[in-house]
DNA sequence: TCGAGATGCTTTAAGTCTAAAGGATTGTGC
DNA sequence: GCACAATCCTTTAGACTTAAAGCATCTCGA
C-alpha cells in the first residue's frame, strides 16, 4: 500500500486522529442541529405563533419556577441584553410577569403567569410528539447509545473551553 | 414492581419508546451543536473579525467553484433573501464576486476572489485545528459510532419532513 | 407571437443574537 | 461612613435569519 495518498483513509492503528474527521463530525451534527431547529421552529410559528427561544425560556421558568434574568440567561446560554429582550416581548404578550426582587434591587425576577403555564403546557405536549417524529426511525438502542455519546462530546466541548 | 410511577423508566422491552427521551434526545443535541457554533463564532470573530455563515458560504464555493445564490442558498439550507445579504457583505468585503449569468440573466454567479480563496485557506486550517481539539476527549472508535449514529438521525430527520 | 406561470433574486419588517458601553445597586476595604 | 470594585440589568449598533411580497427573466403552450 502507498505511503503517500491524496485522500489519506481513516488512521485505524491508534495514530493521531484526523482533523477532517473531526469536521464531519462537527457538520453532521451541526446539519442535524439546524434540521430540528428550523422544523420545530416553523411548527411553532405555524401552530402557536410563537418562537423557539420564547418557548426555551418558558421552558425554564415551568421547570424551576421564578428565576432571575440572569439565571434564565446562563441556562440557556445567551447574553443577558438577549434575556432582557425576550422578557420584554413575553411580557408584553402576558405570558410572563416580572418583579424587582426585594432583597437585592438589581434583580428582576420573572415567572410564567397562569395563562403563560396554560400556553407552555399545550406547546410542550406539541413539541414532544414533533420531536417523537423526527427521531421514529432510530430504535431504543439508537437512541441509547446517541444520548451516551453526545453526553461524551458534550462534555469534551465543555474541558476543551474550561480546561 | 409498581405499575404506576411519577418518573417512568426507559421502556426496556420493546414497547413505544417515550416522547420525553426523544426530547432529551434533541435538548442534548442542540446543547452541543450551541457549545460547537458559539465557541467557533467567537474564534472567528477575534481571530479573523467574520462569522460563521460567511465561513459556510466562503466554503461552499472553496469546495464548488462558481456558484448561483440559488445553490448556494440549498447547500446552506437557509432562505434566498438570506443569501443575498451574506453576498453582498463578502463582495463589500472583496472576498468574492458576481456576474450575472450569460445564458440566464436572473440568475447571478458568485465565486472567491483569490484573496478571498486566500483567506478561506488560512480560516478553513485555523477551524480544522479548533474543532479537532473540542472533540479531543473522544476516541477513534467514538467518533465513528456517533458520526454513524449522527447519519441515521439525519436521515430520520428528513424522512419525517418529506414522508 | 404573446400571455401565463415558473423561476431566481431582492426587498422589507420583525425577531433573534452578540459585544460593548452604561446605569443602578450591592458588597468590601479602609 | 465612603470610595471603589463587583454584580445585575438595560441599551445600542450591527449582523444574521425568516416569511412574504415584489421585480426581472425565462419557458411553454395556444
């Protein structure tokens, strides 16, 4: 076999690993990423008139109850002048309601209201079966062992950024 | 055991498999693709002062030679409106340029220019090393599976859209 | 030929997102 | 007390993105 090729095969011996290989990984992931987002994104807009972002951020407020912006701002990995627009819109829209917290007066602490939790209800029981859907042709075991390496990447996205 | 639960267990014996671990399933997922696209917008933008989506474009054409928008608007699955945008920033910028096409005059052809060719050479080596060391902590035999695994959900994800 | 529909691109309005700068409030060291 | 830094939020300018409407061009059938 030749030393010297132009489009070297996958190293199967221990060597170093290729970085080509790696930016498959990356674009496939990335592409699987962007068919799911802009899908249920779409869904959302056409169903509930309503966004991907508002919905991760009532999402947040459902499962932990009242949350500073800041707090809503690190769970879903976005800027704070982000959260401070998007809190704006859902309140706006009534689906939020906000207060300045009296122990500390730079924080302003957002929960759903009762007609955001009735609205948030409905939008996640669309949202699981959607996403039923799109995963349908991988089976149990699929399933498992994608959950398990993504769990294994996601953690070598974290230590290569905090090492 | 108890028939009834408040936290179902993962159905092990070949039943419906539940929405909430698909849901995990896409919540894990998207959480990476953030991880990868925040931490390379960042890199790109001290690094190299541009974004992603121009990395993306300036790759489509470093892999195709001269493209339509219409083309490259496919290969990177977002709207023509968005696409003409990107192109008039890159061509502002001098790193490609148009014409419009002699045998189809609604039709305008952009390619690199060889600064801009130049420059995708020097970002394309720079992001090939970013990647390779986020997805250092996965072996060989990892990245195969979930680059396998990631191909099956991608074509689960386009057969829901277009059964 | 010529008109209707299809196709390729652009424009527009609105939402999302970031970095950077600024304002209000709190905590700390002296 | 009191300056000064840290923290929390907001504002701003600019880039990205979409859907929808509109313009230019092409194709095809009558």
């Amino acid at each position: 076999m030749p030393r010297d090729t132009r489009e070297p095969h996958p190293d199967k011996l221990g060597g170093a690993p290729h970085g080509k290989d790696s930016v498959r990984l990356e674009l496939r992931l990335l592409t699987c990423a962007a068919l799911i987002e802009r899908r249920i994104a779409g869904r959302f807009r056409d169903t509930f008139d309503t966004t991907l972002p508002r919905f991760d951020f009532m999402a947040a407020l459902d499962r932990h109850g009242a949350l500073s912006l800041g707090e809503v701002s690190r769970m879903l990995m976005v800027t704070n002048g982000n959260v401070t627009g998007l809190a704006q819109r859902l309140k706006q829209c009534g689906l939020i309601e906000s207060a300045t917290d009296a122990e500390d007066r730079r924080v302003q602490r957002v929960r759903l209201t009762p007609e955001g939790a009735r609205r948030f209800k409905a939008m996640a029981a669309a949202h699981e079966g959607w996403i039923e859907a799109m995963f349908s042709d991988l089976s149990a075991a699929e399933r498992e062992d994608l959950l398990r390496l993504l769990d294994r990447a996601k953690h070598s996205l974290r230590e290569e950024a905090h090492p």
